[in-house]
C-alpha cells in the first residue's frame, strides 16, 4: 500500500540509540510508502565499525563522513525522484544538520524506550554495537528540537504498534 505522498515529507530519517528498531521500523515505512530504504549501518567505515566493536564510542571524527555519505545518499535519491527511509542513529541536533545538507526537508521519526527495553533487546540479538555503549549512546542523544520535523514514537509498544504509529506521524506531518 503506497502513502499519500503529498502530504507526506519525501525523505525520512529513523533516528535513535541503539536497539530502537531502526531497520525494522525504516524498512517497513519505505515499503509502506514505495520508497527506498537506505541501511545507515552500511554506510559506516570499517574503521567506525571496528571502534564500535571494541567498545569505543565515535566521536565527531568519526562520524562526519559516515553521515556526509548517507546525506551525499539522499541527494542522490532525491535528485534520481526517489522516496527514501534511512535508518540512522542521528543522535546530535548537528549530525541531523548535517544529514539536512543531502535535503533540507528531511523529517525524523525518532524511536524513543527506555533503557531496560534497549538493554533486553540487545541482548537477543548479533549486532557489532556492544551493550556497554548503550549509555553512552543515551548520553548523547539530543531530543528533536521544536524546529525540526519530525515525531517522537513511543518505542516501548509491540512493533506493530510503533510502525503505524511512525506511518501515521509520516503522513501527517504537523
């Protein structure tokens, strides 16, 4: 079922800490809304991979070409007339500035639980992000500002539940 692309913004970023759902949650509104769905992860450098994997944070450094590709992919989507869904941790109010840089009008739909949610979902899966950078994670996480488009999802439901909320939050953007 495709959405109502006029009034639906035609690039969204899934944002959030680690463990959201970000790849569940992106995939199923790209496929909802006949889009693209852009994996942030795969854009990450070896070299970030291999921090994270050992339990480094990134930092700024790091994360600027990261973000500088999945924006450069963005433009390129949107250039090709593209709808896309990009799961991305977009954790800092600059590093959603920077993604803005591939299209202004990005709308983020940030996936929000609580830390014992993260934490149990973790543990139930493989995935490089190693539990002890869970915190820091929530450390950096800056919250939309009331300038920025987007909505905040209580990632705490059955994931049903957050996928329609997220898609109703998508195709009524306020």
């Amino acid at each position: 079922m495709t959405g109502d692309l006029t009034s639906a913004p035609r690039h969204l970023v899934v944002m959030g800490v680690t463990a959201t759902g970000k790849t569940t949650v992106g995939t199923a509104l790209a496929r909802a809304l006949g889009g693209v769905f852009v994996e942030g992860d795969a854009f990450h450098p070896q070299a970030s991979i291999d921090k994270m994997s050992a339990g480094i944070p990134l930092d700024d450094d790091d994360r600027r070409p990261w973000l500088r590709a999945l924006a450069d992919e963005i433009a390129r989507l949107d250039a090709a007339g593209e709808v896309s869904v990009t799961a991305c941790s977009a954790l800092r109010r600059r590093y959603r500035d920077w993604l803005r840089e591939g299209y202004s009008g990005l709308f983020f739909v940030h996936l929000d639980a609580t830390s014992d949610v993260l934490l149990g979902r973790m543990r139930r899966r493989t995935h490089f992000m190693p539990h002890s950078l869970l915190q820091s994670q929530l450390d950096t996480l800056e919250r939309l500002e009331p300038d920025e488009a987007g909505a905040v999802i209580d990632d705490t439901q059955p994931v049903d539940a957050v996928i329609a909320a997220a898609l109703a939050a998508v195709r009524n953007p306020t």
